[in-house]
C-alpha cells in the first residue's frame, strides 16, 4: 500500500500552486523581516524560522514580476532542502492526493483543486532555481 502524499495549495498573485506537505516546516502569519543588502527586490529579506536563517521570497514577485497583491503567510520549506520561506497570499485548502486531482503534461504537473488548477512545485527544484537566480548581478 502506497503512502498518501497531501498537498498544501496556496495563493500567489492570480494562479495557484501546491507543495508535497512533507516538504514543508512551518506555514505562519507574515512577520518582522530583516533586510537582506544587494538581494533581488523579490527577496524580501530574512526571518528565522526553528532557529535556522532563512531568506523569504515574494513568490508572485519571483513568477511574475509583480509583487503579491495581497501577502497574507509565510510557508518555509523543508530546513533540509534549503533556508527559504515563501511569501504568499491564502494558504487556500490542503488537498489529499487522488488520481482525480493529479495531471501531467508536457508543461509539468498540477492539481485541479475547488479553487481552479494549481501547478505543482518542489521545494528542492524551486531552492535551487532561486539560489541561482540570487547570484545573478542585478544589472
């Protein structure tokens, strides 16, 4: 018998993604953030979440380029794949994984959830993408 995977499908901006809830540390209210000098403005600076630094990301900011219009929650991903939180809108529902609700296609994977389709990432894919993307010079 194969595990059950539950996802955590959240707002950013207009679209909506999801992450393997075993991929996740925290999901918490927005906090006091220190600034981070010479970040990329969707850095929006640092927080420490279970005594680990991590840097928090405007996720809509990151996408799209627009910040997110309504940023309610922090959702730190998992300490082991890296030290980075998302800045989203509503954590919107946590979805129980179904043959129904997961799809594939040649853009990637997604959910249909109540709140429409919701594209699903990975928290070690997405920390290596924005790692790479904050070493990039800013000119």
């Amino acid at each position: 018998m194969s595990a059950v995977r539950r996802f955590l499908v959240m707002a950013v901006g207009e679209h909506h993604y999801a992450l393997p809830f075993d991929q996740i540390t925290e999901v918490s209210e927005l906090r006091t953030l220190s600034p981070v000098p010479l970040a990329p403005a969707w850095c929006r600076g640092a927080t420490r979440s279970h005594g680990t630094v991590v840097a928090v990301v405007d996720l809509a900011a990151y996408f799209d380029g627009e910040s997110e219009p309504d940023p309610q929650q922090l959702v730190v991903l998992d300490l082991q794949a890296g030290s980075l939180a998302l800045q989203v809108g509503p954590v919107t529902t946590l979805v129980t994984e179904s043959s129904d609700y997961l799809h594939q296609d040649e853009r990637g994977c997604w959910l249909e959830t109540p709140q429409g389709r919701a594209v699903l990432l990975e928290a070690a894919e997405l920390v290596q993408e924005i790692a790479a993307a904050m070493t990039r010079p800013l000119y």
